[in-house]
C-alpha cells in the first residue's frame, strides 16, 4: 500500500492512499468511536482520477498516534471476524 502524508500539523493529518473508499470508510468509522477525534472525513475529489483521502483532526493527542490506534482497532476487528468464521465454518 502506499501512503502519502498531504498535509500534517499538531492536531490534524491528512493522508493520500492507494486503496479505495472500501478500506478507508471502516478506518473513519473506528476514528470517531474515538472521543479525542474530532472529525475524520474520507474524500475523493475526482472517482476516476484522483486517489481517496482521509482527513483527521483531534480535540487531543497526536492524530498519528489515534489514526493508529484505529488501524489496529479495525486490524483486531478483522482477526475477530476470521476466528468467528473459522469456529462457525466446522
């Protein structure tokens, strides 16, 4: 996956990635489960033409330190799921 940071500063980032909005709308959807997020925004200027964004500023805290926390958050979820099927599946 690459990944480039757009813009950061102390309470926000933004990120520009090469996946499509099926990876990064459950990654924003984690964010603001987060109290110390204040907004987590997924954009896509042009669908065609232009790589999906994820936007987060928080009320505290370093926004890569929370956007982190929600990857693995979402990594956990993921896991969850496998050893459910995997149990449901025999």
């Amino acid at each position: 996956m690459e990944l480039k940071v757009v813009s950061k500063d102390k309470n926000s980032i933004e990120i520009e990635m090469d996946k499509d909005e099926t990876f990064i709308n459950p990654l924003k959807e984690k964010l603001l489960l987060d109290n110390n997020v204040d907004i987590a925004i997924c954009k896509t200027e042009h669908p065609l033409l232009d790589r999906p964004r994820i936007f987060v500023r928080v009320k505290k805290g370093k926004p890569a330190d929370v956007l982190t926390k929600a990857v693995k958050d979402f990594e956990n979820d993921i896991k969850s799921f496998n050893t459910s099927f995997e149990k449901a599946e025999k």
